[in-house]
C-alpha cells in the first residue's frame, strides 16, 4: 500500500517532478523527497538545521542525484546531512 501524500508540496526541478515534506523526528529537522510519479521508489531523507531555505530542498535533490540516489526504484532510503559547506553522506 502507497505511503499517505498529505502534506506533501510539489515541486519541479530538471523537469522531473517529486513531492517533499518537512518532518521532525525526535528534533531533527528531516526533508522527505520522493518522485512524484513511481510507487514506491527510494526516498531521500535530508537532516537539515534548524533554519531551513527553499535552496537547501534543491540542493539535497541535486547532491541525491549525483551521488547514486534512485527515485524510480526500490531501495533503502538514501540519507544525507546537511553541514555547513552542504551536503554530505549521512553516517550509518
């Protein structure tokens, strides 16, 4: 069964389309991305700081892109961190 997309905004980047959500788990800033289209797929999960800016959802995407993330596929959630010179691999 889908995951629930309420919640979700949309957004266009490289003209593909994902959907993204701001969390909080135990007071960690987290950003959710998924593609918009597959059911599924492998989602991004970003630890973001607690001052968070548009830039920063286009900028996971991208560094999530780059460095093997598959949205149209299954698989464990890719996980990054951002830090002060940006993103980063998360650790376990």
């Amino acid at each position: 069964m889908p995951t629930p997309k309420k919640g979700y905004k949309a957004i266009n980047h490289h003209d593909t389309q994902y959907r993204w959500i701001m969390r909080n788990n135990r007071g960690v800033s987290e950003l959710w991305v998924e593609a918009s289209a597959p059911v599924n797929g492998q989602v991004l999960i970003a630890e973001l700081p607690r001052i968070v800016s548009w830039d920063m959802v286009t900028a996971a995407i991208d560094f999530a892109n780059a460095n093997g993330w598959k949205p149209n596929e299954v698989g464990q959630p890719f996980r990054c961190k951002h830090q002060r010179r940006g993103f980063q691999m998360a650790d376990g």
